[in-house]
C-alpha cells in the first residue's frame, strides 16, 4: 500500500525541507500511536492472565474515565462483582481489596485504550488543519479511526461474555477477534507509518522467490498469533508443561477427541496447543531463512539481524512460559514478543514491495527521513 510517487519539478529547497519536515512529523505521530497500541496488547495480556477483564461489569465509554470515589462506589461495584460466576467459582472472599487490585488493572486497560483514541485523533485534527497530512492519507486514517472505535465495542463484546452461567472467563472466539483486531490496527498503523517514510523509495532489485518468503513469513506470524490466542483463551499452557513432548509423545493423546475434527483447532486443549508449537517451530524455520537470505540477497544487515533476533527470542519466551507454566510477567513479555515480531516482519515485507524510483530531493529510507 506505498503512496503513489510525487513529483516536484519546480519545487525549491524549502518546499522539499517543509515536505520531509511534514512527513517526519507525520511518521512519528503514527509511530507512537502503534507504541500505545503494543502497550495495549501487553496490558490486555496482563488483564487476562490475572482474571482482572471481568471486574468492570459496565460499559461507560465516557463515564468510565472517571476512577470508584469513595467507599460507597467501592462497594456498589464489588457487589456487582460478587453476583457473576467469576466470583463464586474462583474468587469468592477474597474480600474488597483483592477486587480493587483486579479492577484497577483492568480500568487502566481500558483508560489505555480510550487515551489512544485521544492520541490518534487529535494530532490529527491538527496535522490536517495545518496542512501536514497528504490529502489521499484522510480516508485511511478515518477508517483507521473507525477501527480502533469498533474495538472497544468488540471488546466490551468479549467481557460480557464472561458474565454467562458458568462461565469463569471470557469466550476464547471473542478473545481472539478482540486480539485479531487489536493486531490487525497496530499492523495497519505500522504499515501507514512505513509508507509515509517510504513515499518515494528506491528499492533495489528484489528476487521474487525472497518478495514471496516475506509475505509466507508474515502470514505464518499472524496464524501462529491466532493460534496463541486460541491457547491463551482455553488456558491450554496450563498442561503438558514439557518440551518437546507432550506427556512424552510427539502427538498428545486426544488430539481428534472431538466431533467434528475441525472443532479440536478451537476447543481441544491438547490440539489448540500441540497446533500453536508447529505454527511456531514453522515460524522459528522460515523467519530465520528469510534473515539469512536477506542477509545475503539484499536486505540491511541491522534488519536482517533484528528479524532472526526477534522470531528467536519469541520462540524461547514461548518455551520458557511453557516451562514455567505460565507466569505473568513472562507470558506478557510473550504477547509483547508477537508484536514485536510482527512489527519487523512487517517492515521487510514493506522494504520487499513492489519496486520504486526515489524522487529527486526527497529521502529513500526512513532513517535517512528522521535525521533530515
């Protein structure tokens, strides 16, 4: 989705300066916001892998920014609390501090998300009254906007499905849209953010066979996402906490326990996770080659290194959560790990696009764009 090439055949220096200024500002404004965006995903992470996502029964889009003042708010909202399953079937009392420590970590997710908002929008009131925002840009940032709004919908959407009989968590289908939209905005943010630097770029000749390998690796990244998502909404890295095995077998018993088959990739915890360590491993296979292949054919050697870091440290953060049977802290920094990932796969597969000539004046690469 790079921009459409600009010519500037009779713009003076100062034009072009006020245009890389422009975009500058631009590219760093959408840059933070996907910053914002991945604290997001480590927050949301925390909220459910602590239980904390169903401490605040009620949507308040406005209301909500505002904290419980005083006792008497405290305890209307902890006895709301004590009337959904959650509550009996786990936390049953653990008294009006130990809800307080569950609620204020999934009111800051959700203040998170609405300063978010605040950050995508209104820089960008004002980089479009100032004349600093191209004008093609307008309706992919309006829909961008737009998606970050229906997120918080989607999400309100997941919580409430934690409050049905018998449920103690929410739906593992509605957390993995939530995280699947969630993703698909930061990867969106990133791309934008790519393209407004790379406007113009010079991109060498690229073999097609390494432009088909980035675009592989990006869509192993986002099925084996998906697949941790499935992971995390079932609790399955809760069992077979051993490596490689599965209770000293490749292939788990009960993995096609289900009927029909295809209902063992979503609801089978022996599948769900058996599945997510092969998206994994594959993962770990065709990242790393598509680093030493742009090592050797053409790719920055700094993002080259930073590709086969990034699917390395990912794929041990996975194991030793594993191990450990899922800490927090280490579980976080695991979802943190996938965005990560994706954000530099991302960029090689925006570097590998389609090819480009620079225009005369303007910068070719985004490092050359930031220090200009």
């Amino acid at each position: 989705m790079p921009f459409d090439v600009l010519e500037f055949p009779d713009a003076s220096r100062m034009d072009r300066a006020a245009t890389r200024q422009s975009r500058r500002l631009v590219a760093i404004w959408l840059f933070s916001v996907a910053a914002m965006i991945m604290v997001m995903i480590v927050l949301g992470g925390a909220t459910r892998l602590t239980g904390s996502g169903l401490s605040i029964m009620e949507w308040a889009p406005l209301m909500g920014t505002v904290p419980p003042l005083g006792d008497a708010e405290w305890q209307r909202l902890y006895t709301l609390y004590q009337k959904i399953p959650q509550y009996a079937l786990v936390n049953q009392g653990f008294g009006l501090d130990g809800f307080k420590h569950i609620f204020w970590l999934e009111w800051t997710h959700r203040l998170w998300g609405r300063l978010i908002g605040a950050v995508f929008l209104l820089p960008m009131l004002w980089l479009w009254a100032t004349a600093r925002l191209e004008r093609k840009l307008l309706p992919r940032l309006a829909l961008l906007f737009g998606i970050g709004g229906l997120q918080g919908a989607v999400g309100w959407f997941m919580v409430a499905s934690g409050f049905l009989p018998d449920a103690t968590s929410v739906s593992p289908y509605r957390l993995v849209v939530h995280l699947a939209l969630a993703l698909t905005l930061y990867a969106a943010i990133v791309w934008t953010g790519l393209s407004v630097l790379h406007s113009a770029p010079f991109r060498p000749a690229t073999p097609p066979a390494m432009r088909r390998l980035a675009l592989l690796c990006l869509a192993m990244v986002s099925l084996t996402i998906v697949a941790g998502g499935f992971t995390a909404g079932l609790h399955a890295g809760l069992g077979y906490n051993t490596f490689p095995l599965m209770d000293g077998r490749l292939v788990p018993d009960g993995y096609a326990m289900l009927h029909p088959l295809l209902r063992n990739l979503t609801e089978n915890v022996a599948a769900v996770q058996f599945d997510h360590r092969v998206l994994a491993t594959a993962t770990l296979v065709l990242v790393s080659a598509l680093a030493v292949l742009g090592w050797r054919d053409g790719l920055p050697h700094p993002l080259a290194v930073c590709l086969a870091a990034a699917v390395a440290a990912q794929y041990l953060l996975g194991v030793v959560t594993l191990l450990l049977v899922v800490p927090v802290p280490v579980a976080a920094l695991h979802q943190a790990g996938a965005a990560v990932l994706l954000t530099v796969v991302l960029a090689v597969v925006h570097r590998l696009s389609g090819p480009g000539r620079r225009v005369a004046g303007l910068p070719s690469s985004p490092a050359e764009t930031l220090m200009a």
